[in-house]
C-alpha cells in the first residue's frame, strides 16, 4: 500500500553541497490548493493528473529534501480515480475533494506507519485513522504520504533516528525546523498544497517561519487529538498544551483547511464553537506589535524585517502602536509554568520504569543533556520530577495567566509578535544559538517566543512577513476562540500585501547529492 522512504547510514549534514541547480517550481507543484481546486472545478485538468503531477515532482526532488517518512502513491492515485469518478458522476462533493497532502507522522492515518520520530516504532501501523483523518477523508482530500518529524517528536530540528535530516528547501544547509519540519519542507517545496501539523512548543509556527510557509495553532481544543501522538496500548498523557493545525501556502488556503477540519465526520460530535468573524479590511485596523520577549534577543535581521512589515501594513491603512506585555504579563512566568506542565505529562508518557525515583530525575538529567541549559530543560525538568501536587498548582496558574493574557490581548484587534530567528544551520540539538556574536541558550531563543504563547491556549498565525535571503515570519496572536478573526485579519494583510510564500529559486535538486544519513 505504501513505500516507507529510505532509511539510512550516515549523517546527511556531513555531505559536501555542490552549488544549487537551475530548477524551480513550477507547474502543479506551484499551485495554491485554492488555484487546484477551481481547476478541478472546472475540470480543467482531473485529479488523478494532479496527483500524478505531485508525484512526479516528490520523485525527483524528495531525496535531496527528506521530507517524507511515507509516501502511499498506489493510494493516493487510486483516491484520485475514485473522486474523478464520483466529479464525473456529479454527486455530492467535499470541500477538498481531489486535492492531495501530506499530515505529519505523528498523526494516524490507517494502514500508514506513525513513527513519532521513534526507532522502535517503525513497524506501527494503526488500524484507524485519527479523528482529524477522517475529517480529512470525509471533505474528499487525498492523503498522499506522511512527513518527517524529529526523535519523539521533540525538538526545533528535524533528524529522526536512522533517517535522512530534513533540509530547508531555500538553503539545503539549513534546517527546515521542528517539529512539523517534513510538513513544512514539504509545503515550501511543492510536494503538497495542504497539510495538518501540531504544535506545543512552536511546532507548527516555527517551521512555517523558517520555509516561509503559513501555519495556524488553533485555540487549544478547537480541534480533537484523538489519533495524534498515539503510543499503542498506553493511555494519552499529553492532555494540555498541544495542538493540531493547519499549515498551507497561503492563508486562503490555511482558511480553507481549518473549515474542513473544524466539520466533523460521520459519528463524531461537534467541537466547542468559535467565535464568528465577517472579513474585515486593513484601514483602522487596530495591530499591536512587540519586537522583542523577556530578555531574549533576537538577530538584526528579524528586528529590520519586523519594522519592515510595520510600515508596509501602516501604508496600507493599518492603525500600528506599541504593545508590550513587560509589567501586564510575566512571560518568564509563563515559560516556568509551560514547563512544568509538560514535565508532568511528558513524564507520564515514559515507560513505567522512569515515570518514578530515580528514572524520572535521570530523564530530567537527559534532557538537560540534549537541549542544554537554558529555561526549556530547567523548567520541563522540574515538571518531570514534581509531584501530583505541583502539576495541579501549575495548571490552576495557568488557567489564571490565561484570562489574564485573554484581556491584555484583546485591547488591540491582533498582536504581533515574532517567533524566532532565521532558518539554523543544521547544528547539534541544544548547542547555543549564535545570535549576532552572542550565544543564546537553544531553549531559550526559539522557547520564549512559543512556549508562552502555548501556554496562554489562544490561537496563533504563522505568516511570512518578509525576505532577508531566508524567509522570516512572524505570528499573529488573538484572544482564545477568536480563531475565525485571527484568520480574517490574516487574508486582509495577504490581499493588501500579496500571498508572502515566494518558491525557493532555485530548488535544489539537479547535482545535489542525496540526503544519506540521520
């Protein structure tokens, strides 16, 4: 049914990169999948040509990306007949029939392998798919593969064990990011149009920053997780904090999947509403900005992109002021108390044999050792080895920081923040980050601009706001269940200022050697 990609031997960052070749993308593989699906529409060309076209692409350029676990092109093509037949037919169609993606690894979709990014689990493959599959399925998308994640699906970078390390399609010697890394690759490269990615720490934002690409964390249960992170035969640990989302292109099309999975297939009951939001312009628009978090720096070259962004949106009619949360929000606070939950319930998720003393002061020492001093090993480390006690005290705080962020945030009509620097070089898991000649805890960096947010449970947008030889994005951030206006404000800056996904020119692909190693 499926082809699980190759595995490998060797690290593909050790690799020598010749220069770039001359390809770009082009055709099917630069459709937005809103483009795709008026042409199906209008039967300017069938599904099944689409599917064919994708993968054709995949083909020639996956292994010089990395970007896929699995790719289940005899059912995607087979999908593909069966809605070209049902078009032909004219019988009812979904919102997404015939248009192909990709979801994350972590997410299951039946008789395909979900890994999470773990050795031992490269032969699972689950008899069912997760809830928001079946969403998927029932609106008509065809699922064409699965996409990379790192170990566990835990880190800001994406190299699973024994596979090949992603690469970011706009500089191969860079990271795409983590932990929806494949799903963002995978977008910026033409591979999909669509794909559903997850995020607890900036999984889906930072990714979409890095390749450019546009990426929604919802508000925190606006959609379900059953079949999301799933270990087999072990109760879900992971209550809090996660979410599943949308990531696309642009945020038409970003738009356009939350629809589809926000509708429940047959058998499922509904999700909490939302609040409704008509479109909305830019003209008075009220966006607060803040340039900078806690005492976290950030390179130049965001702070110059940030500004950038500020005037484009102020000649475009938008009302831009000063938000800064320094003396209304503790954003330290908010990381320690993020941390504290996840510990918790990360610790829950282990074997039996180190969610108590000593394994669970031994797991908190190997996190250390893998993402370095800094607030995300200090704070998770502590959740891990608290007691029942601590983790309820740290979620009646943030059920407290939540309302209170709920109505600073609402003082504006959106708020805009960064998410992190530039795409990394591929580097070590926790090796200080280098930000304009001063080294920067690797959990510090990248955490405080997501981990809080998380934290806070509202939805956030991820959108490209500007290039600077690399894509540099920033998140749009809205009070809890103002998903629907968060999206709106969203396709108003992208019909003032043009879709911010631009195609990496040139795609590697011609005379890059292969992605070989782990």
């Amino acid at each position: 049914m499926s082809a699980d990609l190759p595995r490998a031997a060797r690290r593909a960052d050790t690799d020598p990169l010749p220069p770039l070749g001359p390809r770009r993308v082009t055709g099917f593989a630069a459709m937005t999948a809103t483009a795709m699906k008026a042409g199906l529409d209008a039967r300017r060309f069938t599904a099944r040509q689409l599917v064919d076209g994708l993968l054709a692409h995949i083909e020639s350029h996956e292994p010089h990306l990395a970007a896929l676990t699995t790719l289940d092109a005899e059912g995607a093509r087979a999908a593909a007949d069966a809605a070209d037949a049902r078009r032909a037919r004219g019988g009812p169609l979904g919102p997404l029939t015939g248009l192909p993606m990709t979801v994350k690894d972590g997410i299951d979709v039946a008789g395909l392998p979900t890994t999470l990014g773990l050795p031992w689990m490269r032969h699972n493959r689950p008899a069912e798919d997760a809830s928001l599959v079946r969403r998927l399925k029932a609106a008509g998308a065809i699922i064409m593969g699965k996409t990379a994640l790192p170990f566990a699906s835990y880190d800001w970078q994406t190299a699973p064990p024994g596979r090949p390390r992603a690469r970011n399609p706009h500089d191969p010697t860079r990271t795409p990011g983590g932990s929806s890394g494949g799903a963002a690759a995978a977008l910026a490269a033409g591979f999909t149009p669509l794909e559903v990615g997850s995020d607890v720490a900036g999984s889906i934002r930072l990714p979409a920053s890095f390749c450019g690409v546009v990426g929604l964390r919802p508000s925190e249960g606006a959609l379900p997780q059953r079949g999301h992170a799933h270990m087999p035969g072990q109760p879900t640990a992971m209550r809090h904090l996660s979410t599943v989302g949308p990531m696309a292109r642009t945020v038409e099309d970003c738009r356009m999947l939350f629809e589809a999975l926000r509708t429940p297939a047959p058998f499922q009951g509904p999700d909490p509403p939302l609040h409704p939001a008509p479109p909305v312009t830019l003209s008075g628009l009220r966006i607060g900005w803040c340039e900078t978090l806690g005492d976290v720096p950030l390179p130049d070259v965001v702070v110059e992109a940030f500004a950038d962004l500020r005037r484009r949106l102020a000649d475009a009619g938008a009302r831009l002021e000063a938000h800064d949360p320094r003396g209304a929000i503790d954003f330290d606070r908010a990381y320690a108390v993020w941390g504290r939950i996840q510990g918790a319930e990360l610790r829950w998720a282990l074997p039996a044999p180190l969610r108590m003393w000593p394994g669970n002061w031994l797991t908190s020492l190997a996190l250390r050792a893998r993402f370095g001093p800094g607030r995300l090993a200090r704070w998770v480390g502590r959740g891990m080895r608290g007691g029942r006690m601590a983790y309820l005290e740290a979620l009646d705080a943030r059920d407290a920081m939540a309302e209170q962020f709920d109505r600073w945030v609402a003082a504006v009509d959106v708020w805009a923040v960064p998410i992190g620097p530039p795409a990394l070089t591929h580097q070590r898991t926790g090796a200080a980050i280098d930000v304009d000649g001063r080294p920067v805890p690797y959990g510090d960096l990248i955490g405080m601009y997501n981990c809080p947010l998380a934290l806070f449970g509202g939805p956030c947008l991820a959108i490209p706001a500007a290039r600077r030889g690399l894509p540099v994005g920033i998140q749009l951030v809205a009070p809890r269940w103002h998903d629907h206006r968060l999206l709106a404000i969203g396709a108003a800056i992208e019909a003032a200022l043009g879709p911010g996904y631009r195609p990496p020119t040139p795609i590697f692909g011609a005379g890059l050697p292969a992605a070989t190693g782990a």
